[in-house]
C-alpha cells in the first residue's frame, strides 16, 4: 500500500520526498509513522521500475532535494492497481481507505463503482472479531464490556459504510 499511496499522492503533482512523506503519514494516521527507512526505499524501486521520475533541485541550504513525478507508466500502474483492487485491499480497512483516497484517479466510474461492489460485497458477509466455533460473536453474545465495545463500534462503522456505499452506487 506504501508503493500504492506513492503513486497516488505523486498522481496530483510532483512532490519532494519529505513532502510525500508527511503526507502519507496523514493518510495512515499518526499511529502509523512512515519512516524513512521504509519509503525511500519504495521510492527507489519505483523509480528503478520506470513509474517515477526523480530530479535533483538545489535545496534551500546545502543540502539537494529531490523532486518526484510519475511517468505515464506510474499513471497506467496507478490506475491498474486502483481497477484491480479486491481479495485483501477491499476487506483490510487500512488498505481499503488508501485504494478509497486515490479511487478517483480512475477515469471510468463504472470501474470505481466495481471497486465499492467489492467492498460492500465483503462487508455484507457476517464477520465478526470473536467466535464460538464457526458462529460470529456479536456485542450482545460477550459479557466482556472492552470486546462489546469493540464489537458495537465495528457494528456501527460497517452500518455507516454500508449506506454509504449503497448512496455511492445507487
């Protein structure tokens, strides 16, 4: 999803990498600190890979910086890997909303809705993060009050998406 966010965010216009950065730790939430050590590394691959282009600035001070921009074969990777979004990037929150930030991009809205179909798909089957053998454990099953609380806020969130999703493909 790293690689995903790169492409996406670099998709609205060139950036330099502590730009990209700090706007993908936003998009992962604070919890998630993207450390240098994980992102310039992707961002060598993906250079290396054809889909961004790294040109060297003078920087402010002594130091260079380096600005991105995607090629038009980052644009077409962009886009495949947004149209082809399914299996753990629709059923994996953290994935699912980078997918959800950069759905846009994809020109055709029938292929962004194909996309949502996936998602609602997976959140209309019955799941749960408590089980008594193969049945799913709702709030009103655990008389834990942390794991009921746990369970009415996933309750309520997928209730929330679900009809925004159907509003989105109706």
């Amino acid at each position: 999803m790293l690689e995903l966010a790169i492409l996406g965010f670099l998709a609205d216009g060139p950036l330099h990498g502590y730009q990209l950065r700090h706007r993908i730790a936003h998009l992962s939430g604070h919890a998630r600190p993207v450390s240098d050590g994980s992102i310039y590394p992707a961002i060598s691959r993906l250079v290396s890979a054809g889909l961004l282009d790294r040109r060297t600035e003078p920087g402010s001070s002594a130091a260079q910086r380096h600005t991105l921009s995607l090629t038009d074969a980052g644009r077409c990777e962009l886009l495949r890997r947004l149209r082809e979004a399914g299996g753990l990037d629709v059923s994996d929150s953290a994935r699912y909303f980078t997918i959800l930030a950069f759905l846009s991009q994809l020109p055709d809205i029938a292929e962004q809705h194909a996309v949502l179909r996936r998602r609602l798909e997976f959140l209309e089957q019955p799941a749960s993060f408590f089980y008594d053998g193969d049945r799913p454990l709702g709030a009103e099953d655990t008389p834990d009050p942390y794991r009921r609380g746990m369970l009415t806020i996933a309750r309520a969130a997928s209730r929330a998406e679900r009809d925004w999703l159907r509003e989105t493909l109706a």
